[in-house]
C-alpha cells in the first residue's frame, strides 16, 4: 500500500480558464501519465470511469464538499452560504436521507413524462417570440427555456424569469467558487430568496383549486405534513430552479453546438422523435458537463493507494465518459453506439440528481421542437466556455438560422 501523497502524478489544472475550452485532451494526457488519477489545486482526481465507481461505492464514508469551498471562501456565515452548506445536495446521513425520501415520489419518470406537453407549450412560445430574430445568442435563448419550464411547473408567472434568469447566472457560477463574484452570489441568491418566499405565501393565501396538485402544492403538502421545515422548503424551492437551469441549458447548447456540424443529423431529429433521444443520450455522454467534490470522512483504500481521512476529492462524471477501457472509440459522436457502459451524467449514489428525470425531458421536448421550426442553423461567431468546476459549459453560442 503507498500513501496518495508520495504518488508523482499528473497536474490537471482545472481552475485554469484556457482549460475550459478542451478538458478532454488534458484528462487524456493525464490518463497516460498514470492510469486512474491526477491531481489539481484543491483536490485529487480520479480520471478511469472504473475508479470512480469503485470510490462511489464508498459515498457513506465521504461528505460533498460543496460546504468545505464555502468555508474557504469565508462565507459560512452569509445568506448564499448558508444555502449551499444546507441545500439537499450537500446535506449528508440521515437529513439527507429524510429530504430525499420527502421529495422523492415528486421527481419520478412518470411525473417528469406528465409535464411534456408542457414543456412543448414552453418552447413553442419561445420559439414565437425568438424566431423572428433570424439571429441570437443561442445558449441565452436556451437559458430562459428551464426557467419558463420551472414556472410552469409550480404554478408560477413567468413575467419575473428576466430578472431570475440574471440571479440563476450568478448562482451557477458559484460552482467555480471564485470569491471575486461573491456580490454577485448574494444578490442573486435574496432575489431568489424573495422570490420563493412571496411564492410561498401567494399559493397558501388562495389555494388552487380543482385539477391535479403542481409541484408547489405538493411540496407545501410534505411541508405541512411535516416532511420539510420552512427553511427547507425555501432552499429546496431555489435549489430547483438553480440545478435544473444550469443542467439544461447547457446541454441544450452543446446539442445545438454539435449539431450545426450535422446537418443530416439535425434534419433527421426534426422527423423522428425517438432519435432525438438518442442524440440527446449521446450528448449528454460526449459532452458531459458535471463534476462534484468529495470529503473523505474516514480513511479510504483504492487500488492499493492509500488516501487519508480529510482529502478531497474532485469526482469529474462527465469527463469519465471518454474513458477508452469502458466505452469504444469514446472520442466519436455516435447516436447509434452499442451501449458498453452507462455514463456518469447525473452523479452516483444517494446524491444522484433527483431531477434527471425532467431534465432529459425537457431536452428530448425541446430539442424536437427547434429542429421542426429553426433549419439550417449556423455559426456567426465563436463560443466561449464557462469554467470547469462545478457544472461547465458554452457561454455564448451566436447563430444564426432559417425558418423551418
């Protein structure tokens, strides 16, 4: 057995913004320096897909390490950082245990295929008012589409999405946890504080009524059945929100990214639901964007590697998925692929992402419904990247198109 710390391994530098662009090569490299791990500022990385499960397997013996960041920012005590250290994704034992057990019969496949048709509504009153730009920013027309979504969901107006798009930017970019945005992170999160706590007490002072409950009803229900205290109503609320704009809209422009370059593909997914799907599935795997750290609370024995109680872990889910022993020729965008592996797309174990489930429908509804209306999309300038930390993406996709 060798302590992890007497190791020569690869430096992955993650935080570095010239990485953002192709963190694909860098962890390729790395893989080649040593077989399942590297290292960067903060952290250990494990870079085989194997590894990574064989370290999962282990998540009751570790902690998210979202609150540990927030510690070193100094931020513990702040209104934003006092949300991160106690929202249900970086809770742990037996709160965790009781949050996901509240809300899991909310997020299940059945409930997320129940709201399709309302998300092609969303997108369809999108498309009505962007369409006629003949040119935008892509990945700003796809942030307001999870937004919209969201509202719909609960029951909520969709005229404050301007003003929540602004506060979900800054809130998703906390996962880089760069201390030069904290104003930023704290005014975004009182606005979304405020937002969900008006929501709150509107629903409560006049009830829906008739019709099936929406996700506010049956959230304020658990609440009230005393599965949620108030302040974790309000944090799971505004964690909601935040998760699912990050995820989807960056998915949908990295779709939107990989398909300009396919034509014949993007003309296909116009046609044919069941393969917008899978060139959804195939996205999502080439193109994974999530990454979460880990806190090991006791010590832990991987491949004969000691690591101590303490150390952080960087666990990097979507980078896992271009590993070559796992999954072939994992380089090449392939909607047809032979299923070798299932990708790490929304993390592992008792943190898995509750809402994966609405998340892949929105981009199969969505997805289809831009390829029916928008033709011939095309670059007229080049993209930007978001930093790789926390959940990475395109930050600025211009195209224009012709209408379908």
């Amino acid at each position: 057995m060798i302590g992890i710390d007497t190791l020569d391994l690869p430096f992955i530098p993650v935080d570095d913004p010239e990485f953002a662009s192709d963190p694909f090569t860098r962890f390729a490299a790395a893989r080649d320096e040593h077989p399942w791990l590297a290292k960067c500022a903060f952290a250990y990385i494990p870079t085989d897909y194997a590894a990574i499960r064989e370290i999962m397997a282990h998540d009751d013996q570790m902690r998210v390490g979202f609150g540990d960041a927030v510690d070193l920012l100094g931020a513990a005590d702040t209104p934003w950082g006092r949300f991160v250290k106690n929202t249900i994704l970086n809770e742990g034992g037996e709160t965790h245990k009781r949050l996901r057990a509240a809300v899991a019969p909310v997020f299940t496949p059945r409930q997320a295929n129940a709201n399709r048709a309302l998300m092609r509504e969303v997108m369809a009153d999108l498309l009505d008012k962007w369409l006629p730009k003949g040119e935008f920013d892509f990945e700003v027309f796809a942030s307001y589409y999870p937004i919209s979504v969201m509202c719909r969901v609960i029951g909520a107006s969709t005229d404050a999405v301007p003003h929540m798009r602004r506060s979900l930017e800054a809130l998703g970019a906390g996962g880089s946890f760069d201390g030069s945005i904290m104003a930023e992170l704290q005014s975004g999160f009182a606005l979304m504080d405020d937002f969900v706590r008006d929501l709150i007490a509107q629903r409560r002072a006049r009830p829906r009524t008739g019709g099936e409950p929406d996700l506010l009803d049956r959230l304020v229900g658990i609440r009230n059945e005393g599965g949620l205290d108030e302040q974790e109503l309000i944090y799971l609320l505004i964690f909601l929100f935040t998760a699912g704009y990050d995820t989807s809209r960056n998915a949908l422009t990295i779709i939107m990214h990989l398909m300009i370059d396919r034509p014949a593909d993007y003309a296909r997914c116009a046609a044919d639901t069941e393969y917008c799907r899978k060139i959804v599935d195939e996205s999502l795997r080439y193109f994974g964007v999530a990454s979460s750290p880990r806190v090991l609370m006791a010590d832990l024995v991987v491949r004969d590697v000691h690591i101590p109680k303490g150390t952080m872990l960087l666990l990097p889910w979507g980078m896992s998925a271009r590993d070559p022993k796992v999954f072939d020729d994992p380089n090449s965008f392939d909607p047809d692929r032979r299923k070798s592996a299932t990708p790490i797309i929304f993390g592992l174990g008792p943190h898995i992402c509750l809402g994966q489930f609405i998340a892949r429908a929105q981009l199969e509804e969505g997805w289809h419904a831009i390829t029916r209306r928008m033709a011939a999309p095309r670059r007229v300038g080049e993209p930007g990247w978001r930093t790789f930390p926390g959940i990475w993406g395109i930050r600025g996709l211009p195209i224009a198109f012709s209408a379908a």
